[in-house]
C-alpha cells in the first residue's frame, strides 16, 4: 500500500511540475491583448507601463506558458538551434489591414534558449 501511495505521489509531482501554467499579468488586460493580434488595435500599447514592470518576472518561462498567458505569437523566429523569439506587436505592424508604417513598430521579444525557456524579455523596435 505505502508503495502505491509513494508510486502516485511522484506521478502526481511529475505531472504538477511538467505542466505549463498562465503567468501573473497584473493589471494587462489579456483579453484586449489576445484581440489585438499584430498591434492593429493600438490596445496592447495602453499595457506598455505595466509589461514593462513585469517583463522580468517572465525570465525562465517556458514556450508554452508564454502562449497560454499572451496567446500565439505574432511572429516566431528561429536564429539558429538555440535561439528563438516570440514577437507580440504593441503598435500595428505591417500585417495590418490599412496601415501605413513609416518606421518599425513597437513589439515585446521574448528570447527563449535551446530549452525553450524565457532568457531574456526586450520591449523594442528594433530586430533581433
């Protein structure tokens, strides 16, 4: 009996520790966030004070905790076998309907490791 109960403990752990989980947001509104694929909307950009005091607290967050907090990324680039970036626009990107960009948007980069774990979080516009 002792071993089964030991046996289902440690799958029980195995199991809590592999999931992925939502992040903390405060107070971003994932709603508008998740509406507002490619920056089209502007709404994300009304967040920018918040996921700039945050973006820290995302270091070490695996790939898909990142999508179930913020949604699909809006573009994924792969730099070479141990780097990737998840980019979520803040101001309308090129892929918006109707808009004119005159210079690169605003976006959030989360730069994951060969590991696919959050090692560093930038809020630029520039490219990697």
């Amino acid at each position: 009996m002792n071993r089964n109960l030991l046996l289902f403990t440690a799958l029980f752990l195995a199991v809590s520790f592999s999931c992925s989980f939502k992040r903390d947001t405060g107070s971003i509104n994932i709603e508008n966030w998740k509406a507002d694929r490619y920056g089209c909307k502007g709404l994300r950009l009304q967040d920018l004070e918040e996921l700039e005091r945050l973006k820290h607290s995302y270091l070490g967050v695996n790939n898909q905790a990142l999508i179930k907090t913020f949604g699909r990324p809006d573009r994924v680039e792969l730099v070479d076998k141990s780097q990737t970036f998840f980019f979520y626009f803040l101001e309308p990107s090129g892929n918006c309907d109707q808009v004119e960009i005159e210079k690169e948007p605003l976006r959030v980069l989360f730069r994951l490791n060969a590991v696919s774990k959050v090692s560093e979080v930038t809020i630029t516009n520039q490219n990697p």
